[in-house]
C-alpha cells in the first residue's frame, strides 16, 4: 500500500504539469487552427517553432520550456538561415 507521501508527491506532481499540458494545448490549436491561414505557410528552422514549443513542454518545467521556446521564436525571422534547430 502507498504511504501518504508518495501519494501527496505523485498528486503534486501532476498539478505541477497543468500548465504545460494547456500550454500543448495552446500550441495545438494554433497549428491546427491559426497557422495554416498564415501567407507565409513555412519556418525557416525543422522542426518548426510550434512543434519545438510543444516538445519543449513535454520535456522540461513550465518555465523553462517557456525561456526555450521564447529564445527560438526571437531567432525566427527573415535574416537567420534556414537550418535545422535542436538547441
């Protein structure tokens, strides 16, 4: 039988990823809703900056998904090169 403290770690544990299950959420919809009405339908980075944003979110705290996916969306424009991104 479990004791309470691992019952209380796993329960925080998925509270603590509520933030990053909406954020994959959020980045769901705007793949499927919002980016296919863009002009300008491709990414200069593979895998793109929505799909590294979601990957991010699985893998690492809410936080520092956010600072990767942030740094990668400041570095998508026009003047980079188009290469393939997996820092």
């Amino acid at each position: 039988m479990k004791t309470f403290h691992a019952i209380s770690t796993a329960f925080w544990n998925k509270v603590l990823k509520i933030p990053n299950v909406l954020a994959i959420g959020a980045i769901f919809i705007y793949q499927n809703l919002i980016s296919p009405f863009y002009t300008r339908n491709h990414c200069i980075f593979y895998p793109t900056c929505s799909q590294y944003a979601a990957e991010c979110f699985r893998k690492y705290t809410f936080w520092e998904a956010l600072r990767k996916s942030t740094d990668r969306i400041r570095r998508c424009h026009s003047g980079n090169e188009p290469r393939v991104d997996l820092s």
